[in-house]
C-alpha cells in the first residue's frame, strides 16, 4: 500500500506553494482511479477544512486523480 498526501487551494499567485492568505478548499471530493482496470477501481477521499487529503492506495500501479 501507498499513502497519497495532498492540498487543494486557491492559488491566487500562480506558484505552486500554499501560503498565507490562500483559501484552503475544503469538502471537494478527490477521485482516483487505477489505470488498466476492468472493472474500473475507483477510491475517493474528501478534503478537510484545511483542502488536505490522504488516501491509502494499493501500491504497484498507477492511479488517475481527479476533483
């Protein structure tokens, strides 16, 4: 298994990095799905208040995200 870590915000300075005074967007929905899967394997996760996430996936393949 593999964790995946991230954070959803505005980036109103267009540089990548989360700071002070960009807005966190929390409550969105995080899709994954694994590629070359039939049945398709979908998992999801929703961000906190803070737009973080963190998903526990099966390691080994590769995995699609979506919001």
């Amino acid at each position: 298994m593999k964790t995946v870590r991230g954070r959803l915000y505005c980036d109103t300075n267009g540089n990548g990095t989360f700071e002070q005074g960009e807005t966190p967007l929390s409550n969105l929905e995080v899709k994954f799905t694994r590629v070359d899967s039939v049945p398709p394997d979908v998992r999801t996760v929703t961000t906190g208040a803070d737009g973080t996430f963190s998903k526990l996936l099966p390691a080994g393949f590769e995995w699609n995200a979506e919001v």
